[in-house]
C-alpha cells in the first residue's frame, strides 16, 4: 500500500480516537471536574494535554501508515492488529474518566493500554525503526498518563 493511502487511513482511526475520546464529555465539565479532584505533585497543569495530544496523534497515525505500507507479512498484520487495538483503548479513556467519572476503570483502561502500545512499538520496530521511533513519545506518555491516572484513583478513593 502506498504511503498516503496508508497516512489516510491510520489517520483518519487516530481522527476518530480523538473524537471519540472527546464526544463523551463537555469540555467545560472535563476541566471542572479535572480541576477538583486531588492529583499528585507531578500533575501538569489541564492546559497541557491539548498540545501534547496535538503532537502525539500525527505520530502515531504516521507510526502506524509505515507499518501499513511496508510489505504484507504476518509481523505486519500483528503489528496492525496492536495499534487498531491500542486505538480503541485510547478512545474509551476520556469517556471513563470524564463522562463516567470513574478513574478506576479508566486506569483498567490506560493499563490496557500501556501494555499494547508497548507491544506496537516494539512490534513496529521490527518492520520499520521509524515508525518504531515515532511510537516512543507516545507510549512514554501512556507511562506517565498511567502513573498520574493512578495517583488520582489512591488520592480520590
């Protein structure tokens, strides 16, 4: 598959993810609700997720149209399978968290999580070491998206 064909798609899923992510809450309520819960010291301030976000998506729709369009193999369809998975992951984590309000379930979650795009990088880093590349900063903010879901869970139970 040709590399734009591929960008379209992983973009167009990485789009969606996004949307879905956001679809389920208001944002005014999201950082209402962000706002008084206890989080640990090493919360960033709410104004930070946006542009972080705004990075991350292009990379991981880039990330995964190299591995698209790398040759068909049965490495590359696990690969595709992870990142579609950790797509879907990463899509229920702002409805658990904001619209259900329940960071318990959204730490299930975001651990799920981890645990795929894990995979997918290093999945990845066997078909194309770029692509493997651009999933790091991603999933290094899964790690830390982790740590801070799972210090509000101990701070607000």
């Amino acid at each position: 598959m040709q590399i734009w064909k591929a960008l379209a798609l992983t973009g167009l899923a990485a789009g969606a993810a996004a949307l879905m992510g956001t679809l389920g809450s208001e944002p005014r309520d999201m950082r209402r609700y962000y706002r008084r819960l206890d989080k640990p010291s090493f919360a960033p301030p709410a104004k930070v997720f946006g542009p972080v976000w705004g990075v991350l998506y292009p990379a991981i729709a880039l990330s995964g149209a190299r591995v698209l369009a790398a040759p068909a193999s049965p490495t590359r369809s696990a690969a595709i399978a992870l990142w579609l998975s950790q797509m879907a992951l990463n899509a229920a984590w702002t409805p658990l968290f904001f619209a259900r309000k329940d960071a318990r379930a959204a730490l299930a979650d975001i651990a799920a999580l981890l645990a795929l795009t894990t995979a997918y990088t290093v999945a990845a880093g066997r078909i194309d070491r770029p692509a493997a590349a651009l999933a790091v900063p991603y999933t290094g903010w899964i790690a830390f998206a982790l740590a801070l879901n799972q210090g509000i869970v101990a701070r607000n139970a």
